[in-house]
C-alpha cells in the first residue's frame, strides 16, 4: 500500500504554524485568525494528497490485473465478473439465469449460517452494470460484489539492529488475525489460507503477527486472505476466514485492513459478533477525505486509530462512522517477513495492541468494552472525541 512520507513532527510544524510570537495587542485577533486559516488550508491539502494517493494505488492495480479487478457500479475494486446474490427469493435464480447470469454456485460459509449464490456476469456487461441490472432485476434480494480490502499500514523503514522481545504479559485467550501469512520466524496456533497461493508470507502478515506475540497472545491464530491472489484480499475470504475462526473458538479477530461497505461482510461481521466474537479494526490511512473505512466502520466493531510516541494523531490516519480507541502506530519495532527487523507506521499495527488488550478481560462484549473504556487514557478535549475515540490503549507497551 502506497504511504504518504510523513515523520513525527512537532505539532506546529505538522500544521505549517508560524512561529507564536507576541504580536501587538492591536493585531491579535488578525494573527490568530490568520493562523486558523494557514493551519485549516494546510490540513485539506495534506487531505487531499492522501486522497490522490488512494486513487492512484487503486488506478494501478485495476490496469495491473485488468483480467482479475474491476470496479463495482460505486467506482470500488472488486472481483472481475462475479456478484452474489444473498437473501434472494426462490424464483430468483430463473430470473437471473433468463438474463444471462450463469451460476457458478452456491456456497455456505461454516460458521456463520450464511448462504450465497455466486453469479457470473454476462460478458457483453462490466460488473458495474450488471451490478445495476441485477438490482433492478431482484428488488428484493442482496446483491454483492467481491470487493478488495487492502492493509491499513504503513510505512516501513530500513532494517534496525533491535530484538523484539516478548512482552512480560501473557495472554491466553485465543485471538484470530485476518491478513497475509507471517513468516517462518512467528509461529501461529494455526493457520489456513482462502485464496489462490494462501497461505504465503507476507509482510504486513509478519508485522502483525509480531506485534500480538509481543503484546502476549499466546494463541493466535492466523487467516490469509492474500496469498498470491491479484484479488487477494476479498470480501468472501474474508468472511469465510471470520467462520472459520469463529468456529474454531477465536474469542477477538483482529482485521488490519480496509475497504468498502461491503453487504457480504456486514453480514459475516454481524454473525460472528452474534456468538461473542470481538472484532478490532483499523480506521486506514487514506486520511480524512477518504470514503469511510470498512469494517472498522461496521455496527460494534472496535475502530482504531493511532498515535505517535507523543501521542499525537498520526497526520495521515483515515476515518470510520465511529471511533473507539487509539494506540501507538508509529515507529513500531517488528520482524518482516524474511525475519528482518525493522519500523513501521500505520493504523494497522495499532489494531493488534488494541485486540490483545480486549483479549486480555473476560466477559460479555460490554462487560469487555467497560473494562477497556476504564484503562484508555483520555487524550485531546475531556471524553470521547472524533481523534481519540475514548481514549488510548496500550500506551506502554510500544515495542
């Protein structure tokens, strides 16, 4: 993922302040005046470089793989040539079929109790269109593209001569990470692959893996919703990989990722959280122009920012419907995935500071969020607020 070079800056520099002097008193309220508008026209130019960034990551990967990508009819990327049909009538498939929709087939995802049909589009209509007629074909069915979701972070910085050690804690609560393979070097309980290539290592996979071992989970438990796949990164691997470790006993699944609202994934987001999973996202770094990012955004999924080791709201971080939490994202000592050391920045590898915290209280999902809303540390204005959600997790424990 493309990553905008930003360093920890002092809080005026990061907004271009002028110098704060002592102006003559007959000029204060045009000075700071002045300065609202300097710091307000600097923050929406940061905003929209990270908005073409965005784009352009996702311009290049549609002419990359033009026989694998396409967009879906609200501009997304997505699986090339194929929609799902979700709560559709009996006599929707005949209806799709006299249109010239073929059924390649239909699948239940274990451990969520959802059925779908996979439809392939006809070839004189892009996915856009076919999108809209099956729509217009099936008012009273749920039809889905199989949109991309891409790592939530960062940026990674040359090799560093620094072990990361295990935290003092340990946590034994199992706990699922959806994302890329890790390396040899971070074992996993178990692990299984979802697409094309999976399990294949990866190294937003290693980072993640390395940073819930350093934070204590002893039993993790990992779904590779990449592999070698150009579409890697799917809506139904990924609800495929929360079934799966929702069945095999995940307590929280931490999602490093970020995409578009997906109905699929609502709904396997919303199964899962049905039978007590906890599910830990990252609100991305497309900054606060992008689109809203899914599934941090999703009913009750814990959102998460990150912070810099001032605990300043990292420039580039994006947004979600809601916020919960935030917890340190930069500077981040891990292991990539040749077992490499090195730093990385990002709401990704905040995500699974904040998981293993969640993993490591007992309870209800409330009775968890309680005691998760006791030990955040309030930052910025008094309460919960649009950049620290209700305060910082794991503050202490940057490794």
């Amino acid at each position: 993922m493309a990553v905008l070079a930003v360093t920890a800056l002092p809080a005026t520099a990061q907004l271009r302040l002028p110098p704060i002097g002592v102006p003559p008193l007959g000029n204060v309220t045009d000075a700071v005046g002045d300065t609202v508008q300097d710091a307000t026209a600097d923050a929406t130019r940061v905003a929209g470089h990270l908005l073409q960034i965005r784009d352009n990551r996702i311009a290049k990967l549609l002419r990359s793989h033009p026989d694998s990508i396409e967009r879906d009819s609200n501009g997304d990327p997505a699986r090339r040539g194929e929609l799902f049909l979700l709560d559709a009538p009996p006599e929707a498939l005949a209806i799709a079929r006299q249109a010239g929709f073929v059924v390649r087939d239909t699948e239940k995802i274990e451990g969520l109790d959802i059925e779908l049909v996979r439809l392939i589009v006809p070839r004189s209509l892009s996915l856009a269109d076919a999108e809209e007629a099956l729509r217009d074909l099936l008012p009273d069915a749920t039809v889905s593209a199989d949109n991309l979701h891409f790592p939530a972070g960062g940026a990674a910085a040359s090799a560093i001569p620094v072990m990361l050690a295990a935290s003092a804690t340990s946590i034994r609560s199992a706990v699922g990470m959806i994302d890329g393979a890790p390396g040899n070097h971070v074992r996993p309980s178990s692990i299984r692959g979802f697409v094309e290539g999976a399990p294949y290592p990866s190294n937003h996979g290693s980072a993640i893996a390395s940073l819930l071992r350093y934070a204590g989970i002893k039993d993790f438990r990992v779904a590779d919703v990449y592999g070698t796949d150009p579409a890697g990164g799917n809506a139904l691997a990924i609800a495929k990989a929360l079934g799966w470790l929702t069945q095999g006993g995940a307590k929280v699944i931490s999602i490093s990722l970020v995409g578009p609202r997906n109905a699929l994934l609502e709904k396997a987001v919303a199964s899962a959280q049905r039978q007590g999973v906890i599910i830990v996202a990252a609100v991305g770094n497309d900054g606060p122009a992008a689109p809203p990012a899914y599934p941090a955004s999703y009913n009750d999924v814990l959102a998460v920012t990150a912070v810099d080791g001032r605990n300043r709201a990292l420039l580039e971080v994006g947004k979600a419907r809601h916020l919960d939490y935030a917890a340190p994202g930069a500077n981040l000592r891990v292991r990539n995935a040749e077992g490499e050391r090195t730093r990385v920045r990002g709401t990704s590898f905040a995500v699974p500071l904040v998981a293993a915290r969640a993993a490591a209280h007992t309870g209800s999902r409330s009775q968890i969020v309680a005691q998760l809303d006791k030990e955040a540390v309030d930052l910025g204005k008094k309460g919960a607020d649009d950049t620290y959600g209700r305060g910082l997790l794991c503050g202490d424990c940057r490794p």
